[in-house]
C-alpha cells in the first residue's frame, strides 16, 4: 500500500492520477465493504426465504415490511428510539458544560489531561465498562449498601439494576465521549478574543456563554448528538446486560428473527434503521456543514 | 500562545456548575470500572471489596489455565493485528489523497468517515450476508474485514492530523534541493508523521480488540474476546470474569495513555520546530 502512496501530491497537484491512487484503497474499502453490502441487504429485505436451502430467494415481496408492524416491532422501534433520545439528551447535557470546562475553563495542560480522561474510555472494552455497573447497581452493590447504612432506604432499591435507568445510565456513561470531544473541537475554532471582548463590554458569564459560546459551539453538540444517538439506537450489550427481564431492542430483535432463519425481515429491521438514520444525518449536515468541524484539528 | 483559561474572572457560579459536571461526567466514566477493578483483586469467591492488605491476584492467575481464553486470545489478536495493519497504510493513503484534493475533499472526507454513524449491527449483519453470497467462511478475516471497515475513519483522521503538522513548504524545500517525490515522502513525511502512524496502529488495534457488533455477525468457529467475555458475563459469573474485565481495562488504559504521552511530546517537539526562534530570524533580516 506504501509503494503507491507516493506524496508526489504534497507539492502541489501535479499529477492528477497519483490522487486518484491514493483515494483508491479508502474508497474501495467505503464501497465495497460499506456502501454495497447496506445496499444489498436493502434489496435482499424485498426477497423471500427460501425453505429449501436456509437463505433467501428472489421472490420480490413487501410481506417484511408488513412484518415490521407485528408482533410488537413498533414497538421495541419506538422504545430504542426513545432510551436512545433519552440517553443522547441526557449525554449533550452532560458534555455541553464538561467541554466548556475544557475548551474554555483551563489552561493548556489541564484541557490536554482532561482531553485525554474524557477519551480514553472510548478505547476500553465497551463490555467490561456495562458490566462493571451490574457490580455497582445491584442489590448488593457499592449505591445500595451506601444508600442502605446512611439509611435513606430500609432495603436495597430494587429498580437501580436491570432496568431502563441502569440502561440509560449505562450508555450515557459509555457514550459521553462521543458527545463531548465534538464540542472540544468546535471550542477550538472560536477566536478568543471574541470571548475576552465581549467580557470585557460587560457580559455576564451566562450572556456571554448563551449568546456567543453555544451558537459558536452549536455544530459540535449536533454533531455530538448524532454520534450518540447512532450508537444507542444500535446497540444491545447495554440492554443485555443492564436492562430488565424481556427488555428489547432493535438489535436484540434482529438476533431473534435471525435465531428463526428469517433474513429477510432481519434484513428489513435493519434497512429501515439505517435508512431513518442517513435522513437524519443528512438533514443535520445541510444544516450545520458539520465536516467543518475538522478544520479545527487544522486538517 | 495564552497559558491561562480563557474565562478568568467571576462566573456568577458557571465555573463551579460546569466543574461539578465535568467532575460527574468523569465519576460515572471510571468509577464503576474501578470498584470492578478492586473487587477483581478479592481473593474470595464472594463478590465485593476487601482490605487492601488482602489483595490477591488469585483470579488473574486462574485465567492462565483458562483454555478457552487462550483461544479467544489469539483469535483477538489475529484480527486485532490484521485489522491494525491494514487501516494505518489505508488510512494515511486517504489522508494523502484528501491533502491533494483541489475540488470534493468534503464529499471524500464524509464518505471516508460515514461508517462511523452506522450502527455496529446493521453493519455486521449487511456484511455478513454479503460476504456469504461471496462465498467466503467466516473466520478471523471476515471480522478482520468488519473491523477495518470500523476503524478505517479513526485512523484516516489521526492520520490526518499528523499530516496538517507536515508544512507543504518543508516538502517542498526538499524537493528544490534534489529530493525525489518518493525520496521526500520517506525522509521527511514518514518521520514527522512518526507517533501519529503508530497511534493510529495502536488505536485501530484497540478498537478492533473490544468491539463486540460485528465480530458477533462475522465470527467464524473460534470466538474474539469480547464475545467469549459476554458468553461468561451472562452465565452465572465466575470470579475470573472480573479479572479479566479487569486485565482487558488496565492493559487498554495503559496503551492508550502512552500513546497520548507520546503524540503530546511529538507535537509540543513539534511547535519548537515550526515556529521560529527570534535568534534565527535576527540573522536572516
């Protein structure tokens, strides 16, 4: 892959092809892994099982989107919507001040160590930091037993673990750096002095933050807030592993008609999801020209 | 180049507000994962926390006997490592291509990154299906597929940001004093670029080694790690499950905070580099 990644192109773009070449490999991996299997999963989601061997024929048919409908689907649609809405809120609240503490609120060392803590996370087994909260959560876990011996309650609170709130908790927890390195990069590309002036015209703190650092910053929190609720509306190891007994979601119904052969509507579930969530992402980009956001990273 | 805050004065309580929230933010990020920490070092087979001077390791040497984890041990660093080794060439590659671009570097930059904002289980359950009416088995390179496809967009933009540190001007220096387009890329490129290659290694190795979504849609007979942890999690867990969610923890701390040491030397180096000193420019004028 090095041998063709010449750098002729730092010069100047003097040769065309090279450029080309260098795109390629991304590209190819973008489509051919990426984009052509969503789509071929989007056209499959119209074919039919096929009784005969185990996989799916072209017998074109609507009959999985009608499936979407029963059974309750709409709504575990509806319930990951909304713990996925709920956690994405409840994170940007969350990151909003905790990346003003960093972009605005520290020096140059403070901000690159809480930089640093805020991400780390994101590279640790996603696993092991949901199932660490079944130790806390429990009834016999570290909140219980607070709550039990400052005797604020007379036994363990039941609703902590293997619940919604453990799985809301679990994700905010999981996916806080997802919505708060955005917003520290969109803190970068605001000029300081815009801050130090009006400051010094006589704003308060809180005028200052609402009218000039939240607009500045509004493309950071979306795109924070996307990235969050793009991994809550996909994942199940939270719910799995924190939510109550027979508690679902879009993934976790995927396994289970896979778990009876039915592709198609496997297929179906997750062409829809995909789907909603390229309209939403779009719209927002329109809106915001949220890729902006890297020309603070100076690229 | 301020060494403060920029917001130093009164905050009418903001200050105090958003510290407490970030300090929250930060407590509900490692806290749990560090009582699960020292509840892996109780030696009894009951869960919770004990003295410190009854710390013992007895869990984390059980896992040594563990065949099954070995296993998954090896499978995760198969793909780990192929996953790694091919998203930091592809992912410079890109970052080159988008430094040469005169016209669509957005629409690049955003296809580029679009896997990151499609979930885990659509994407392994769309590639899965795809692979098979290909023809290929499942295996450690089907999920090594997966993965690259994951951590292709982290590593084009660590890339990326190694790059913006290479001034143009500096290539092209190099090249008015004979250099070869080739010969510029490995002399000057490469080494400036030095921690940013290898953090993007590190980082797409790390990444592949935890994720969980698509592995569960691609793997072939021999389980990744984070699979076998989630089949141990649910079944009544044994006590070496929390020592090896433990060691999974310290060993990814720790990597990723000597990578971040590393990229913070280089470009703290590298600020002494570009900018420079009035010594030098005295002479020049």
């Amino acid at each position: 892959m090095l041998d063709e990644s010449g750098g002729h192109e730092n010069v100047g773009a003097r040769w065309r092809p090279t450029t080309f070449l260098l795109a390629l490999p991304s590209l190819a991996v973008l489509v051919g892994l990426g984009f052509i299997p969503l789509a071929l999963m989007a056209t499959w989601s119209f074919w039919s099982f096929d009784p005969d061997t185990y996989w799916i024929k072209p017998a074109w048919s609507l009959a999985s989107y009608a499936a979407l409908l029963e059974d309750g689907r709409a709504t575990v649609f509806l319930r990951t919507a909304g713990l996925a809405a709920l956690t994405t809120a409840v994170s940007t609240l969350l990151a909003v001040p905790a990346a003003t503490v960093v972009g605005l609120m520290s020096g140059p060392r403070r901000a690159a160590l809480l930089l640093a803590l805020f991400t780390i996370p994101f590279f640790t087994s996603g696993l092991v930091r949901a199932f660490a909260w079944r130790l806390v959560l429990g009834r016999h876990g570290v909140v219980n037993n607070a709550l039990v011996s400052l005797g604020i309650v007379q036994t363990p609170v039941e609703w902590l673990l293997f619940s919604d709130f453990a799985v809301v908790l679990g994700m905010v927890a999981a996916y806080l750096p997802f919505a708060i390195i955005p917003i520290v990069l969109a803190f970068a590309r605001i000029e300081h002095s815009v801050i130090r002036a009006s400051l010094d015209l006589g704003a308060g703190f809180w005028t200052m933050f609402s009218t000039i650092v939240l607009p500045l910053v509004m493309p950071g929190i979306v795109a924070g807030f996307l990235f969050v609720f793009v991994v809550a509306v996909g994942t199940s190891m939270e719910v799995q592993l924190l939510g109550g007994a027979g508690a679902s979601s879009i993934s976790i119904m995927i396994n289970d008609v896979l778990r009876v052969v039915n592709f198609p509507l496997a297929f179906a579930i997750a062409t829809v999801v995909v789907t909603l969530l390229i309209v939403l992402i779009t719209v927002a980009n329109r809106a915001l020209r949220l890729s902006r956001l890297f020309e603070s990273l100076g690229i | 180049m301020s060494f403060d805050s920029i917001v130093t004065g009164r905050t009418s309580g903001g200050r105090l507000l958003f510290s407490a929230i970030a300090a929250l933010c930060l407590t509900i990020m490692y806290a749990p994962v560090l009582y699960l920490l020292l509840a892996s070092l109780n030696p009894d087979a009951q869960l919770g926390l004990v003295p410190p001077s009854r710390y013992s390791l007895t869990w984390y040497l059980a896992l040594l006997e563990d065949r099954r984890l070995a296993g998954a041990l090896e499978e995760s660093a198969l793909v780990g490592l192929g996953t790694a080794a091919l998203a930091t060439p592809i992912g410079l590659s890109a970052a080159l291509a988008y430094r040469a671009m005169t016209r669509m570097r957005g629409i690049f930059l955003l296809v580029v990154l679009s896997a990151m904002l499609v979930p885990g289980t659509m994407e392994g359950l769309g590639l899965s299906a795809a692979l098979r009416v290909v023809g290929l088995t499942p295996s450690w390179v089907t999920i090594t597929i997966g993965h690259l496809l994951w951590t292709l967009p982290f590593a084009a933009v660590v890339s990326l940001i190694g790059l913006s540190a290479v001034k143009p001007s500096t290539i092209a220096a190099a090249r008015d004093l004979g250099a070869g387009p080739m010969r510029a890329f490995v002399d000057i490129t490469l080494p400036l670029m030095r921690a940013n290659l290898i953090s993007s290694f590190v980082f797409a190795f790390l990444l592949s080694l935890n994720e969980h979504a698509r592995a569960y849609y691609l793997v072939g007979r021999q389980n990744t790690l984070p699979l076998y942890m989630f089949g141990a999690m649910n079944s009544g867990a044994s006590p070496t499950i929390y020592a090896f969610s433990g060691a999974v923890i310290v060993i990814s701390i720790a990597v990723v905070a000597v990578v971040f040491a590393g990229l913070a030397g280089q470009r703290s180096e590298g600020r002494d580099e570009r900018q420079p000193r009035p010594a030098d420019r005295g002479h020049t004028s």
